[in-house]
C-alpha cells in the first residue's frame, strides 16, 4: 500500500529531479570547455579544488542559514502560536495573509526594502537627521541586511508547518498542564514546545536548506563581503561558464546540507518525539 | 516510537549478508546509470550552421519572437507603436519580449537548446558586441541575407559597418550603441570626477559602485593604467585585479542594472555609468554628470542576431530591415536616448524639436538636449576617448573570468 | 485557552505589520506621479496609472500564466505531496528511512543548477519549453515542499481511528476520507497555499524552463530595470487585495456553514502521546 503512494510522486521526481541530478553529478566529473565539448573524466579533483577555493563562503552561507533559521524561529513561533490558538474563526485566513505578500514577486518585495533601508531614506534618514545615527551609517551592503532579508523571506516557511503542529494540538492536554504548572512559561517549555517539535523541525528545515543556497538576498542586498554560495554557483555558472565546477560547488552544498540535517533529527530524535 | 528514530534505526542496524547484497545491488545499479550517461558523450558544442548561409523561406511565415533588453524599445500606452506598426505594415503576429537582463543570464538559457541542435524559441535576440563574438565562436548564430536588409546597407552610419566582433556584419547588425562612463553627483561629490581612480578617493570611500560587468570594469581599470584593452596582456590584467582589490573597501558594491537604483536614492554618490542611464536620471536630478574618464572610457553596443534554428528567419529579417528605416529609428531613439546606428537620426530628432509636433515627441520636452547630448551621439572628439572591449578566445576569457570572480566575491 | 492576554495578538499585529512593509511601500508607489522613468522617489501622488491595467498584454498574459501554472501546480504536487507524506508517516515499509532523508534533496538544490540540468532534459528529449515544461518543473519542486508541511500534520498518526471507522463498517477509502481527511486537511491546506506561493514567485527556474513563455516574475524582473513601474505596482497591489479579499471572505462563510461545531471538534483528537 506505502508503495502505491510513493508511486505518482516518486515517479515524478524520478524523472524530473533525481535524472537531472544525476546528470549534473555526471557534468561535475567532466572537464572541458563550451568550444571543444566536455568528456567525463571522473575528475574527482574538482571537488578538493572548489571546497579549498569557497570555504568562506560555503562557512558564511551555512551560518547565515544558521542565523536565518534561529531567528525566524524566534519570530514565528508567537506568531504561529497565536493564530493557533487565539486566532478562532479568523485562523485560516491569517494564516493566508501570512503568507500573502509572497504572491507578489520578491522582486518587488526586495526593491522596496531597499526603499526601506536606503542611507537616506525614510528610516535612516530620520533617524540621521535626529542625529540618533552618524551620517556615515548604512544598513544595506552589510552582513544585517541579507539576514534581514533571509529572515523576512523565510518567515511563511517556518511559521507554516509551526501552526500545523500547533493547531492539532488537544487543547485540554494544555489545560491541564495550565492546571498542573504553577507557572505558565513551565507549562510551556514541558508541554507545549516538545509537542509542537514536528512543527519546529519541518519548519527549520524548510527554512535553513533552502536560505543556505540562497543567492537573491545577498545579491541585492548585499555587497562583495557577504557573497554566498548560491552567488559563486551562480558566477561559475552563467559567466565562467564553468558548469563542472558549478556542479561540483552544488552537490558540496546538497552533502554540507544533508549532514547537518542528519545532526539536527538526530538532536531532536533523542527527546521524546510524541506527536 | 518516534518518526526520526525509525530514521535513525535504518541507519544504525547492523548490515545482515542479504542487505549487503541489497544495497550492493543498488550501488551497481547507480554506476550503471553513471556509466550509461559517460557512454552518452558529450560531442564539441560547436555547431557548424553558422557557417552556412542558410536558405530563407520564399514566404513569410506571420509570426515572430523577439527577445530584447527592457526600455530598449519605443512604448505607447498599450505596447510598442513600432512593433504594432511592423505588425500592422507586414500582417505578421510579432511578441516583443524584455527578457534579456543580463547578457549571460540569457546566454545561460539558450545555450542547452543551441549546443544540440535545436531552436531556442526567439527568433531575434539583442546582444553586446562581446556576446555576439562568443556566439560567433561556437557558429550558434545564422548568416544574415545582406540582400533583405538594403535599409542597413543604405542608412547604417559608417563606424558601425564591419566591427571587430563580427567581420562584414555577416552574423549580426546593431541596435543600438552606449558608452561605459562615470555617472556622479556633482553636488553630492562637490567637485567634477575627471579620472577612474577619483573614484576612489578616501572623501567618498562606501558610496561609489563599480560594474559587475567584467569587461568594462577591468577595462576602465586598465585604461586608467595607460593600457587599451584590446592591447591588454594576462599580466595587465592580473595588475588590474590587484589595484582593484586594494580598493576594495571603499567600493558600495559591483552593480548591474540597478546601480541607478543607488544612484536616485543617493547611496551611491559616484558609479559606473551607461551613458543613456544618466541621461535619463538627470531629467530627474539635474546635478547628475556623465563624464568619460581621461584615460578612457569602453565604447560598446547591443546588435540583433539570429540564433541558430530559428524557426522564423524571414520575419527576423523584415524587422531587421524596417528598424533601420530613419523614421522608425528615430521614434525608437526619441523613447530610448541611446545611440542609433541609423546615421540620419540625430539630424531628424533636430527637425522633430523644431518642428510643429514637438510637444508629441516621446523625448518632449528633452528633445533639443537628446539631439546635442554628446554622449548619445557622440562627436569625433568624444568616439576618440572611448575603447572597444578586446576580442577574447576561450582560454583568455576563463583567465579574464578567473581573475575577476576573486575581485567581486570577499 | 481562557486567559486571553493582550501581549500575543499585540504580537500578531506587529508581526504582520512587518510582513506588510514592503507591500506597503510597493502600493504607495502605484500612485506615484513620476516624471521621468524612475519609479525610486516620490514625486506626487495620482491616479493615472490605475486607469488601464489591463492595456498592456504582455503583463496581462504573464499574469495570467502564472495564475494557471500555480492553481494546477498546486493541486498535482499536493496530492503527489500529500501521498508521500502518508506513506512516510502511515506505514513502515524498506527504504523508509532513506526515503525521509531524500525528500529534503529537492529544496537543497541549487535553483540554477536544478533549472539548467532539467532545461538539460528537455533539451535532450526534445520537449519544445513552454508552459508545460514550466509547469513540470514546478510541480517537482513544490511536491518536497509539499510532503515536509503535511508531515508536521501526520507526524505519529494514529491508525486506530482509521480502524475503528473500518471495524464499524466504512470502507478503507470511506474512513479514510471522513476519518483522516479531515484530521490532516490543515496540513494540506497549509502546504498548498505554501506551494501556490512558491509557483507563483519563481524566476530561476522558470527563467531556464520557460522557452519564450513569460511569467510574472520573468515579466516583472525584466521591467523593473529603473525602479519597480508603476503599472506592477498597481498589479501587484491588486494581487495583494483580491487575496486580502478572499481571505476575509472566507472568514464570513465559515461563520456561516459552520453554525455548530467544526469536524475537528466532533471528532476525538488522536492522543499525541499515542504508542505509535
């Protein structure tokens, strides 16, 4: 029976993703050039020579992923929590407009940040012109406004899968734990939380891959210091040309991924995962 | 138990003989599909039609798909009259699309279907001279038919005919020409930015831009070390890199399209420039000046080719004629305030300012300006201080490539 | 839930707030009355570009592919999605485990790479790129998407309810359709307004998947070399409404067809703490 579910969506990404993927796996052994063709020459080496060439970016980018997901955590669990159990008949439809400023396309989203955060604009300015800031201080170009980016971007993805969690929650388990805690924050952190991990994993997932190969933010936001990954894959890409590398450089990304998810179910699975 | 501990349980059991042979089973199975693929080949990606003249169609066939640069064509309220004109004068359907941001960007995407053969789904696209040369290179681009195109033959100002990217223009004709300067704020910078390394002056450390566009970033660079780019060695280049690198810190960032964005909001104060941009811009902010550094500035322009099985080559050509008659070249300049190749245009924007329709012009009320602008038309004087990018071969353009990617990622 | 304290909506209404900013700014800027061909600073409020949004045919029809490959992307990869998830959380069967840790593979892709060795495919199968292939595209990388937010919902499901709706009579597909479906329909609700949202925001790999198809973002990337124009702007304020809209629309049907109690509440959560 499992494997008649599998079998529709297992078929389409077999064909679709794990097929390209493997021929990606075969450009990145490949050497050669647009002009004179690639052959594949099992040129392992591509891999030590772009690891040892990235390694701060590859570092930044899994920190930034890190920073990313921890604080979008932190914003979204209220905010999932709240809509969860606060939020009545009004739940479905905040949790849609959660979600419904990325309906219009992060161009524009990251074009009016920009707006936001310009040196002279309507935050900095002021505060500038109060003297609160030195005219010197500026928000975009910095490390700060990619993670602001990468948080503001993310927040849907995590605050998602927490309200999912959440909301099937059986409320009079947590009136009873209001009734056997003496304090509402214990009640929180003994029952509550560990309920709700399925919710904090699924959303830390989908907040941390996809935010580690992220090049849009720091591309538009940022400047050459806060250079990701995503952006030398990119560069190796579309102007070297170089797709093995630019192969290689993704499947690094796809395995560093990999392994810190491996650690981080292998973390949470130790607690007891009810739910 | 829980969902990640059965996760964890599939990983930690120890291997009996049968799951050995499983998973030894499916590792075979995942070389093979690896072996397979190796056994596929991968043939050199040269394609030899560009070298052919490729016969037309006798008729054409009413449909055509254009990819060009964004506000790189006249618009009206609802399209471009040019295109709707075409459209109405040849009775073929013509879709117009701004999709090229980047010339590698769209290289990236038509290079799959190029390299094997197959058409990209455009049957017109614009790009930069050094674009035009790649493609060139690896023949992904079809021989035009001089014999359809007589208004390029007779209207194409001189400087424009047989360039360095492409000999007797047999693979590609221009659409519109720019230069690679200094935009600045005069007020802002309280004085008049004269060489490139005014750029880097301590007083405006953090608020200047340069481009991420390889070629004019290295060739300013070089000019202002008394190197032409298209005399520029391996180890001028890497003396570039380094003097770019030293100065760094005080560049804002490497931009591409949306340097104007700094430019308008006052982050950056000094940039890069194209010179139709800061045209542009200064209708908004009359304190911005486009200056071509001492040393020199890069001198380029964007061409209409035919890639390679494009499945509506006569319609291309029909609308890479009529493009080049000298009234529809000047409404599409009076929008776009580039340089034309057409060479009568600028004499007709003079007319056009002076005439009785003026205040109808799409450059209205800027038209008297957009015809003297010597930088959409550049005079002797100004054609002399600027320098083309230098015909790369592959190997040097790896090098070139190389050595910027350390200069624009920290 | 008694103790309705003021601390967390107060939150809410930030939060949202934040969220909103950027729109906020993108629908003050479809009035501004620009003089040149910027859209950067604010030059004077107006009107005009309102009137005839739906002139220009390229957006009209950029948007209009958009919607179309979003609302069947949408519900192809939630029910491929949603299937997966089952069967990781239903059943146990070989190949569970690597199975959970694969389905991350998509989203750990780089788009670039993802969009060209799938272009690639196409290429090699001589598919002619367009909405179709587009549509391909989207479909496989929502359905990871898809299969981690319905699995938050299944997570230690319990069979017994399944079974005792069997043991009473109903059919599997029966229990499973008023016994499951509705427990786990937050799950696919949230995934497929995740995935909608996903579809309609690419640009990467639509980018190198769409031939000379144009979407909304490809249309909105390429126009917005000097500024976002107005004219997305306004589109994009509209897009923006009629979701606010519907969203409040829904609100006031629900208190309509739900007089009594919702499913959920007539149906006996599952124990979370449930031998699973």
């Amino acid at each position: 029976m499992a494997y008649l579910l599998l079998l529709p969506g297992g078929v389409w990404l077999l064909l679709f993703y794990v097929i390209p993927t493997i021929s990606m796996l075969s450009v990145s052994l490949q050497e050669g050039s647009l002009e004179q063709g690639y052959r594949l020459t099992w040129n392992v080496g591509v891999y030590g020579e772009v690891l040892l060439r990235n390694d701060t970016q590859i570092i930044r980018s899994v920190l930034y992923g890190f920073v990313t997901t921890v604080v979008t955590l932190l914003i979204a669990y209220p905010l999932a929590y709240t809509i969860a159990f606060h939020g009545g008949r009004f739940k479905n439809a905040l949790l849609f407009l959660v979600i419904l400023p990325f309906f219009v396309s992060f161009i524009i989203r990251t074009i009016q940040w920009k707006f936001v955060l310009a040196d002279q604009g309507v935050i900095l300015g002021t505060l500038k012109d109060l003297g609160i800031l030195g005219q010197g201080f500026h928000v975009l170009g910095e490390n700060v406004a990619v993670l602001g980016g990468l948080i503001y971007n993310f927040l849907p993805f995590m605050a998602l899968p927490l309200y999912v969690a959440l909301e099937k929650m059986d409320k009079s388990l947590l009136d009873a734990a209001d009734d056997l805690y003496s304090n509402r924050a214990v009640a929180f952190l003994r029952v509550t939380f560990p309920l709700s991990l399925p919710g904090v994993f699924a959303g830390s997932l989908l907040t941390f891959i996809p935010s580690v190969g992220d090049f849009i933010n720091s591309e538009y936001l940022g400047s050459p210091s806060t250079t990701m990954i995503g952006n030398v894959i990119q560069q190796e890409f579309l102007q070297n040309n170089d797709y093995p590398e630019a192969a290689a450089l993704s499947f690094l990304l796809m395995a560093a991924i990999l392994i810190g998810v491996a650690l981080y179910a292998r973390v949470l699975g130790t607690e007891e995962l009810t739910g | 138990m829980s969902e990640i501990d059965r996760l964890f349980d599939g990983l930690d059991r120890p291997v009996s003989r049968r799951e050995l042979l499983r998973r030894a089973g499916r590792g075979s199975m995942f070389l093979g599909a690896m072996a397979l693929l190796a056994a596929c080949g991968v043939e050199a990606q040269r394609r030899q039609e560009g070298d052919r003249l490729e016969p037309l169609p006798a008729e054409p066939a009413g449909e055509l798909i254009m990819a060009n640069w964004p506000l790189y064509i006249d618009k009206g309220p609802t399209g471009s009259p040019t295109v709707k004109g075409f459209e109405s004068e040849f009775g073929i359907d013509m879709k117009h699309d701004e999709v090229i941001n980047d010339n590698e960007e769209f290289f990236g995407t038509i290079r799959e279907p190029l390299s094997q053969g197959q058409p990209t789904g455009w049957d017109i696209v614009v790009l930069t001279d050094w674009m035009i040369a790649k493609m060139n290179r690896l023949g992904y681009l079809e021989r035009l038919h001089h014999e359809e195109l007589p208004s390029f033959e007779a209207n194409v100002a001189d400087k424009f005919r047989d360039p360095w990217f492409d000999p007797g223009n047999e693979h590609s004709i221009p659409w519109a020409a720019g230069i690679t300067g200094i935009g600045y704020d005069v007020e802002a910078v309280g004085r008049d930015i004269v060489r490139f390394e005014d750029l880097f002056d301590d007083d405006l450390a953090g608020r200047v831009g340069l481009f991420a566009e390889m070629r004019d970033t290295f060739g300013l660079a070089l000019a202002s070390m008394g190197i032409q780019s298209p005399d520029a060695t391996v180890d001028d280049v890497e003396a570039a890199q380094q003097m770019l690198i030293s100065n760094r810190d005080k560049v804002r960032g490497f931009y591409g399209n949306d340097y104007t964005d700094g430019m308008a909001r006052g982050d950056l104060v000094a940039s890069m420039a194209w010179s139709g941009d800061i045209f542009a811009l200064s209708l908004d902010n009359p304190n911005l000046r486009f200056v071509i550094p001492e040393a020199g500035g890069m001198r380029w322009s964007d061409n209409m080719a035919i890639p390679v099985g494009a499945e509506h080559p006569l319609d291309a050509h029909l609308f890479m004629n009529h493009v080049y008659d000298p009234r529809i070249a000047t409404n599409i300049t009076e929008w776009v305030w580039y340089e034309s190749p057409v060479a009568a245009v600028q004499e007709m924007i003079r007319a056009d300012a002076a005439g009785p329709d003026a205040d109808d012009l799409s450059c209205s009320p800027f038209c008297a300006e957009l015809a003297e602008d010597r930088f959409v038309f550049p005079t002797e004087e100004t054609n002399v201080q600027t320098i083309p990018y230098k015909q790369l071969d592959e190997e040097e353009e790896q090098v070139w490539n190389d050595l910027f990617q350390t200069v624009v990622q920290g | 839930m008694k103790r309705r304290g003021w601390v967390l909506p107060l939150y809410t209404g930030v939060a949202l707030l934040y969220l909103f900013l950027p729109i906020a700014i993108m629908m003050l800027f479809g009035f501004n009355d620009i003089r040149g061909r910027f859209n950067f600073t604010w030059q004077g409020f107006t009107l005009r570009h309102w009137q005839g949004i739906f002139d220009t045919p390229e957006l009209t029809l950029a948007l209009k592919n958009s919607l179309l490959v979003a609302a069947v992307s949408t519900v192809v990869a939630t029910a491929l999605g949603t299937m997966i998830a089952l069967a990781l959380t239903r059943h146990r069967f070989r190949g569970r485990g690597s199975t959970n840790l694969f389905i991350f593979l998509p989203l750990a892709t780089p788009e670039i790479v993802l969009g060209a060795s799938l272009l690639s495919l196409f290429v090699t199968a001589n598919v002619t790129r367009g909405i179709l292939t587009i549509l391909i595209a989207h479909i496989m990388f929502n359905i990871s998407y898809v299969v981690v937010t319905v699995k938050a919902r299944t997570q230690g499901f319990n069979r017994e309810w399944e079974e005792a709706a069997k043991d009473l009579g109903a059919t599997p597909w029966t229990a499973f359709r008023t016994v499951t479906l509705p427990l786990i329909f937050p799950g696919i609700l949230a995934a497929s307004v995740l995935a909608f949202a996903l579809s309609v925001d690419d640009y990467v790999i639509t980018l190198f998947n769409a031939g000379a198809t144009s979407t909304f973002p490809l249309w909105v990337a390429g126009a917005s070399r000097f500024g976002v124009p107005p004219a997305v702007n306004v589109m994009g304020t509209l897009i923006f409404v009629v979701g606010a809209v519907l969203a409040l629309t829904s609100v006031a049907l629900q208190r309509r067809s739900y007089r009594g109690a919702r499913p959920e509440e007539l149906m006996p959560r599952p124990s979370p703490v449930s031998a699973a």
